[in-house]
C-alpha cells in the first residue's frame, strides 16, 4: 500500500508571508498530483509532475517533485487570503495503467487578512 | 474542457434503502473512472475502479455488493449504495481521467 505523508495538516499564517507544504512516500510515484478543494466541492487540479527533480511554477505557487519521485513540496510565496483552502497532494502509481490516485491527508491553510 | 459531473449533489435517505449517485464526462470519453469517499476533515479514499463494459475493482475493505458500480457507456459511470446506514453518510467523489484525474464536484449523501 502506498502512502503519502502530507504536513502540515493545519497552517495559519498572516498575509504576505510565505509557506511550504510537503508530501513525503516511501514509494515511487509514476506523477504526483496538487489539488485544491473548497468545502462541499470535488478537488481542483492545480499541477502535475511527472521527472523527478521537476520545479513547475503557477504565478506565486512553485511545485517540486524530489529527484527520485518519492516527495514533492508546494511554495507559496506572499501568501494572499484568496488562497485559503485544502490543498491536497496526490500519487499515482508506477504500475501503469489506469490507477486511483493515493491522496495525502491534506494542509489546511488559512491566510489571515 | 475535462468536466464531470456529479448527481445529485445531495441526497438523504432512510436507513436500509438504496441510493445512486451519476458520473458523468461530459465533454471528452472516459473509459475508465473513478470512486472517492470523503468522510468530514479528512481526505479522499480511493474506493474503486469503473472500467467501461467490464466489472469494477474495488479497493481493500470496500464492499463491492454494498457498493454496486456499473459504467455502461464512456461517459457514464453509477454507484449504488445499496441498504444504505448511517455510517454510509460521507462526501462521494468520482473522477475520469484524460491524462490527469478531474474530479466531479462530489455527492453528500445522508443516511439517517
């Protein structure tokens, strides 16, 4: 069974500063997924990566997937209250195929005005 | 494009009756989807695998004549939870996939 540690699983920092979310496996993952979730609504894909030592940026959010495809971490950097939510990471297998994906438990981040 | 949806968005029942929740892709084909529960403050678990024209995989510990998946055509996958109860009541989520995972935006069922 693979599993992705994500932390932390509660963040509450002020506007303007700046934050790192992780998610660590001891598994190989084929990509690693970030989603966003708002209460009562499905995940919203935010990135995918795919090589191992991948950096993708999405205006003030930067996504790394660690050399060997165990881990992967989220950057925001001059946090905005807009991105209050549940961030998600989630793993896919490297069987191939069609596979569910593994999620980690989920960063709860607040950013206070 | 890549959107799914879900119905209904939310459903409650009585305890011991059967409820079906719709998936759909509704603008690309989708031969496989997929199955989430939610329970409050935690995260998605994988439930099981809807294949097209073939029978679904489930996941460890989830019922599968509890949980009755049928996926009939490539855009269409249901999920019955049949004799529902109350610890049945969770945030159901599927997605479909077209080189990522898209989510639907998930069923509240409540099974009192």
């Amino acid at each position: 069974t693979q599993l992705l540690e994500q932390s932390p699983q509660f963040l509450s920092i002020q506007e303007g500063e700046n934050l790192t979310v992780y998610c660590n496996s001891s598994s190989v993952f084929s990509s690693l997924q970030w989603y966003r979730q708002e209460p009562g609504e499905g995940p919203v894909l935010l990135v995918t990566v795919v090589t191992g030592g991948e950096v993708k940026k999405l205006k003030r959010l930067t996504f790394q997937f660690g050399d060997a495809r165990k881990d992967s971490s989220l950057h925001i950097t001059a946090a905005q209250p807009g991105d209050t939510g549940l961030y998600l990471c989630a793993g896919k297998g490297s069987g191939g195929g069609a596979d569910g994906l593994t999620f980690g438990k989920g960063t709860h981040l607040i950013i206070q005005p | 494009g890549a959107v799914v949806s879900q119905h209904p968005s939310w459903v409650i029942c009585k305890s011991g009756t059967s409820v079906k929740i719709e998936c759909r892709s509704l603008d690309f084909q989708a031969t496989t989807m997929f199955w989430y529960r939610q329970f409050p403050k935690q995260s998605l678990m994988l439930m099981a695998t809807s294949n097209e024209g073939s029978k679904a995989t489930y996941e460890q510990g989830v019922e599968k004549d509890k949980f009755l998946i049928n996926h009939a055509s490539l855009t269409l996958s249901t999920l019955t939870v049949t004799s529902a109860h109350p610890e049945d009541s969770s945030f159901y989520i599927c997605s479909a996939e077209v080189h990522e995972q898209y989510f639907g935006p998930g069923t509240r069922l409540t099974v009192t």
